[in-house]
C-alpha cells in the first residue's frame, strides 16, 4: 500500500535556530511580512524582539497580535486584511498552536480566495498558500510544521479541522530559548497534547514504519521530559527535548493523522472555548480504553515506551498499564481530572458527539464508534 509523507522541506531545530531563520528570511527576499502572534506575547515583549531583529535586517513587518487561544473565522479575516492593507508577501507565525493554525488560515485565503470555511475537511484547496515561516514557543501542538489547521466556526460552535498539504509552513522553528517562559500550567497542556498526538498516530489505521518510530520516541522523551519541564522552566534540556518530542508527535500525526480524542476535545474547545491540550489530556486515557478493544498491543508497546516493563504482560495488561502510565502523568503535571471541573454539561453530550462523529479526525480511528459509544466515552471523562 503506497503511502504519502508530508512535513516542511526546511526545520530549523535547537537553541541558536532563530537567527539561521532570520538568515533565511532576509535570504528570500520578501519584502513585507505579516507577524501572526497573540496579544500576549505582545505585551511581555516577545513579538518586539523579533520584529527587531528583523528590523536590523531591513525587512518590513506589520503586527497582527489578535489570535484568539481557539482561532475564529473572524480572526483569520481581520488578519487578512490587514495583510491585504500592507501588501504583504509573506507570514511569519510567532506563538504556539493558535498564532500558527490564525496564520495558516490566513495565507490559504489569501492566496485561493473565499473564506476559511471553504477548505474545511482534507486537501479543499488548490495553490500553495503564501509562504509562512512558522516560529515556535511552545512544545506541543506541532501546528508550525503539519497541514492541519483547527479554525473555530463561531456561527456554529464547531472547530473545523481543515486538513491540506498546502498550509504546510516553508520553515519551522523551534528555538527552546523561546519556551523557557511557559508557564507550568501552558507547559503541561501542550506537552499532553504531544503525548496525544504521539499516541493517536501510532493507534492510527493510516500508521506506517515510519511514523511509529517517531511516534514511539516521541513518547519516551515526553514521559522523561515533561514533568521536569513542567516544575522547572528553565531547564534548557527539559525543554529543548520537549521540543523535539513535539515535533516527531508531529511528524507522526501529520502523516497518520489522529483519532477520537482529537475529534472529541475539538468539539469542547468549540462549543465551551476550553484549553485544547486539557480536553485532549482528560480524554486520552478514555478513549485509548475503548480503542484497547482492538489495539491492545499497540497499546502495549506505548506502555514499554513509557517506562513500564511489559515482558511478562500479556497485551490486554500491557493496554491497561499503557492507560494507567498516560493517567499517573497527567495527574503528576497537574492536568484536571474530569471534564465536570472544565464546565462541561451532561446535557450537552448528544450534541458533542453528533459534532464528533463529524470531525475528520476520527476517520483514522482504530474503531469506528457509534453515537452512543462516543456519548459513553464523554460520560466515562466527566
């Protein structure tokens, strides 16, 4: 079966990679760029920083900081036109999952027309969008170097996973001298959106040799890593190893795609604009225990990764150790325990899953579930 793998032709990892980018931004010659980021990096001086350092290099930028942490379609439109209102000829992305998913809405429209909504779903588009280089400081959601874009439909209260080889970045970064300031509270959230991602792919039906192994190593690192990165920031290697985790949890879901998990919490953070590494995290543990069903030994081999010694287990107890190993470190990096604590309603559910069912992620699930399996896990994460 012949298989395709996607991923930026140019990443630019370690500390120190935020220069080379600067490099390679001056050696494109663009002429104005767009910087996508969030009013938070803003404001504590991060975006300045580097529109300085693009300023030494005479490249021209204008600042949108109004990426909400679950992008709407009304800030991928207000980004394009001021995009359109400077003549910018390409992005720049500069923050974590939510800067990087604005910023590729962004560049398809600009460059394809229509509105965001349009490229909903797998490959909707047809040109490249405009060149984006994506700049990471966070460790978890590899948005700046996949072709997924998660854009929150505000008419609908629906996160729209818009899935196309052409939102792909040209560049990503990933500095961990950008990551040191996370808060603990950010540093989990995204490190357990790792984890998923890592996990999702490897359970995946579209799973190939190739994304098994990063998927694998990427689960070792973060079970290693992500505790000390959580309880001391400034740990240079805690994070620089996130970094890289995150971006083969990337490598792995951008080519085998995800799962349940992704296609439940999308609906959370659409319908309650709840944090997405939480929602994820809180139904990991659920949903790998009903995929257990039928990918018990994957799930074994997840548990070895994370440090359990399954030689004597048998696949069934491996799968419950896995499970049991996701539970003891989203517990230990101070993830909520339930979806009830996040706000979510009971009466609500029904609605969820109907929105779940429809979301492309669950497509690669290793079991299609049905409506009242899928109520059954929210149920099971309350």
């Amino acid at each position: 079966m012949s298989s395709t793998f996607y991923m930026p032709s140019l990443n630019m990892m370690g500390s120190g990679s935020l220069d080379e980018a600067i490099n390679y931004i001056k050696a494109q010659g663009f002429k104005q760029g767009l910087i996508v980021s969030d009013s938070i990096l803003n404001e504590i001086g991060v975006v300045k920083s580097f529109t300085d350092l693009l300023d030494n290099q005479h490249i021209a930028s204008v600042v949108f900081d109004k990426a909400q942490p679950n992008p709407t379609t009304c800030n991928v439109n207000d980004g394009l036109e001021v995009l359109k209102n400077h003549d910018c000829d390409f992005i720049v992305s500069l923050g974590g999952g939510s800067p990087h998913d604005c910023a590729k809405g962004i560049a398809l429209v600009a460059t394809n027309g229509g509105q965001i909504a349009d490229y909903e779903g797998v490959d909707q588009s047809t040109k490249p969008q405009l060149p984006l280089i994506a700049i990471n400081t966070t460790a978890g959601t590899a948005s700046e170097m996949t072709r997924f874009a998660i854009i929150t439909d505000e008419k609908r209260h629906v996160k729209m996973a818009i899935v196309d080889k052409h939102t792909t970045p040209v560049l990503s970064v990933n500095d961990p001298s950008l990551m040191v300031g996370m808060p603990k509270s950010l540093t989990a959230a995204t490190g357990m959106d790792a984890l998923t991602h890592a996990i999702e792919a490897y359970v995946s039906i579209a799973a190939t040799p190739i994304t098994d192994a990063v998927a694998l190593k990427a689960i070792e690192l973060i079970q290693n890593y992500l505790p000390t990165a959580v309880t001391d920031g400034e740990n240079i290697e805690a994070r620089e190893q996130m970094a890289y985790a995150q971006f083969m949890a990337g490598m792995a879901f951008n080519n085998a795609s995800l799962g349940y998990v992704h296609a439940m919490a999308h609906q959370l953070g659409g319908f309650y604009d709840l944090p997405h590494g939480v929602c994820n995290a809180v139904l990991l543990p659920h949903v790998q225990r009903y995929n257990a069903q039928v990918s018990s030994e994957r799930l074994k081999d997840i548990a070895k990764s994370m440090g359990i010694d399954v030689r004597s287990m048998s696949a069934e107890e491996g799968a419950n150790a896995a499970i049991s190993a996701i539970e003891t470190l989203a517990q230990k990096v101070g993830i909520p325990a339930g979806l009830e604590s996040l706000g979510v309603k009971t009466e609500d559910i029904t609605l969820l899953a109907d929105n779940a069912l429809k979301d492309v992620c669950g497509l690669t699930n290793p079991k299609q579930a049905s409506h009242q399996e899928i109520c059954a896990i929210y149920l099971a994460a309350m």
